[in-house]
C-alpha cells in the first residue's frame, strides 16, 4: 500500500494536538488524569539531581550582567567546547592522518 505524506502528517498533527490536550494545563508534563487525580496525592516528588549547565549558565547571566545587557539581547548558549577544538585543530597542510590498516582477523576466513 503506497503511503500519503499529507494524510500522515495530518494524523501527525493530530495525534500531537489529542496528547496536548490531555496534558495537564499547569506545563508539569503529566496526563490531567493523573496529575488530577485525589489518589496521586503524595505520588509526585520533585527531582533535582540533574543539572541543566546551560541553563545554570543562562541564570548565571541573568544574575549578574542583564542589567549591563542591551534591550532587546537574545542570550544564546555557545558551547565552548566545539570553540576550543576548533582552536587547538592544527591547519589543513600540518594535519594528517594516519593509513588505515587492515583488520587481520582470521575468523573472518
């Protein structure tokens, strides 16, 4: 049977708008049906053990330099590991790269 592109992003669409919908409307990420629920009470307990580095560096910002910002800034997350590789990457003519060898692996036959 052939697929239609549009009928499926269609029931896409829509099976994104039906799980929206049955979402709890307060933005915690649960169903309504069991955030709401008089039997959950106690169920929920916050979790802080992961750590957001990119977000703590928004706040960081936030804290200490929006004042200094100008109206209208859009605060961005660089990732300064990709920029300190890009420094330390040796120019195209110095750079290369060693032959590959050959698996020698006698179960191969």
């Amino acid at each position: 049977m052939r697929r239609d592109a549009d009928l499926d992003f269609l029931l896409t669409m829509a099976l994104d708008i039906h799980d929206n919908d049955l979402l709890c409307s307060c933005g915690c990420g649960f169903y309504r049906v069991d955030a709401h629920d008089d039997d959950a009470d106690g169920w929920f307990k916050p979790d802080d053990s992961t750590i957001c580095y990119a977000r703590a560096a928004i706040e960081q910002y936030q804290r200490e330099e929006a004042n200094d910002a100008e109206a209208g800034t859009l605060i961005t997350i660089v990732d300064e590991r990709v920029t300190e590789a890009r420094r330390r990457k040796l120019p195209a003519d110095e750079y290369t790269r060693p032959a590959k060898q050959p698996i020698a692996d006698e179960s191969l036959g």
